[in-house]
C-alpha cells in the first residue's frame, strides 16, 4: 500500500470518525471550531506518527483506534490536551532526530499551538516536562555510533530555542490581545464521558498485548510516557490517542498471522462500539443540546 493510499484511507476514517465526534460535541457542548481543529491535529499526528513507526498496517490501526474514540475524547473533556500532548511529543522527537532550524521552528509553533488546544497556560509546564522527557530519552537511545554527549547537548539547544521562541510569541500576543494565546479550549468540556468509557478498552487492550522491541525504543518511550503522565495533568480519556499509537505494534508483520487478525477484530469491534454509541447519543440529545452546542 502506497503512502497516497495510506491517506486516502485515514482521511476515510477520519471522516466518519467525525461524525462520532460530532455527536458527542451537540452532547457536551464543547466549542465547535475548537472540536474541529483539536480532532484533526489528533488524527494527523497520529497517522503520521503511525506511519512513521509502523507502516501502513500499523498506522492505520491506530487511527482507526483513535478516530472511533472520539466520542470518548469530546465527551470525556480530553481533545484539546490529547492534541497538545501529541503535537508537541510529535514535534520534539522528530526534531531530536536531527535538529535543524527548520526543526526548532516546528517545535516553537507546536508549542504555541498546543498551548490554545490544552485550554489553560498552567498546562505549558507540564508539556515543557514531557518536550524534556523526550530530549532524555533520545540521548539514552542512541545508536552506537552516535555519540551520547554531543546528542544530548544538540537536543537540548533545540528544545531551548523552540520554547524560546513559543515562550516570547506567546508574550508578545499576549501583550497585544491580553488571554488570546491561551484560550479555553477544556472550558466547554462537558460531562465525564461515563457513558463511553467502554471506547477506551480495545485500545487498553491492545497496547497490553504489544510486542515490544528494541529497534522501537525511542518511540514506543515517548508514547508510554505521554500515557503515563497526561492522566496527572489532564482528562483521562486524553491518553486514547496513545494506547492507540502504541496498539498500533500489533499489527507487525513479524508477528503470528492469527494475532494480526485477531486485532483487526478488535478494531472492528472498536468501530461497532463507536457507531452504536453515537446512535444512542443521537436518539437522546435534545434539540435544546445541540442548540447549546452550535
């Protein structure tokens, strides 16, 4: 499968993916532009991400994990911090790779942008937290001609200047428009997402019952960390979109064909239990809701 392919196929899912969310937004009313941009930057990071680590099985199991959570995500409160986490995870660790201007740019604007989606300034701390998490990782799984000092210092010179720079924009937006960097992106979350919670199981499941290598260190690291740590700081059901990246190694070719299949089930199921949710929520918003939510 051609990478054209690979997108052609997430922006299907994504799609009707959507249309979950937006059943789950006219039920908690959460802003809808805010809705829109945080479920897109979820579903790009992660397909990107996806296809970065896994190739197209992979890549496309997670998404499809994470898109048939949406209803969890909007009705939970999660989407906003879920596109920051990921946005900033996603950025740092491509730019510690190899860190280039172009890099330290990415970072800057992932900051930016991951602090209007997280809702709130206090949560740029905790990203701040994870962007150096990241950096450590990388200097700890280095290959073995690489030498761990030199990437460790070139990492954190790249991490400096980007929140640097995120960190002076965002002052001077804020001296121009006093609140406009920070929006409120968490404000408008609705209830806790109780009756959804099932949506979070197959992805919990299967990041269970991952293989784990060595090759997938710094990756499978930086999701497990954003897992870990977002439960602290934010929504709970924040951390879908990284059991899903994570989910995402069941689909390894390596692996018995029987397993494979037996995910692909999982995700269909996963699928069945996002649209029947979305029926339920359908048949019991009230046109005053979706009024609310508009």
């Amino acid at each position: 499968m051609t990478d054209r392919n690979v997108y052609l196929w997430g922006a299907g899912l994504s799609a009707v993916g959507l249309a979950l969310l937006l059943a789950a937004r006219a039920a908690a009313g959460e802003p809808l532009a805010l809705a829109l941009v945080a479920y897109a930057v979820v579903q790009a990071v992660v397909l990107r991400w996806g296809l970065l680590v896994y190739g197209a099985p992979g890549a496309l199991g997670a998404l499809a994990l994470s898109a048939f959570a949406g209803p969890l995500l909007a009705a939970g409160g999660g989407l906003g911090a879920a596109a920051a986490w990921l946005l900033v995870g996603y950025a740092t660790s491509r730019c510690l790779l190899d860190p280039t201007l172009q890099g330290t740019l990415a970072i800057a604007a992932a900051v930016l942008l991951a602090g209007w989606l997280a809702g709130a300034a206090a949560s740029v701390p905790a990203l701040g937290v994870y962007a150096l998490l990241l950096a450590l990782v990388r200097a700890w799984t280095v290959a073995r001609w690489e030498p761990r000092g030199r990437v460790l210092q070139a990492s954190l010179v790249a991490l400096v200047a980007g929140w640097g720079m995120a960190l002076a924009a965002g002052w001077l937006i804020g001296r121009v428009a006093p609140g406009a960097l920070w929006l409120a992106a968490a404000k408008g979350a609705g209830p806790p997402g109780s009756a959804c919670w099932p949506l979070a199981l197959v992805p919990l499941l299967l990041t269970a019952a991952r293989p784990w290598r060595a090759e997938r260190r710094a990756s499978d690291l930086a999701w497990l960390i954003g897992l870990l740590a977002i439960g602290g700081v934010a929504p709970v059901a924040a951390v879908v979109p990284f059991a899903a990246l994570l989910a995402g190694a069941g689909w390894d070719a390596a692996r018995p064909p029987w397993l494979r299949r037996a995910a692909s089930a999982l995700v269909v199921l996963h699928v069945a239990g996002g649209a029947a949710w979305a029926l339920v929520a359908r048949a019991e918003v009230s046109p005053a809701a979706v009024e609310r939510a508009v």
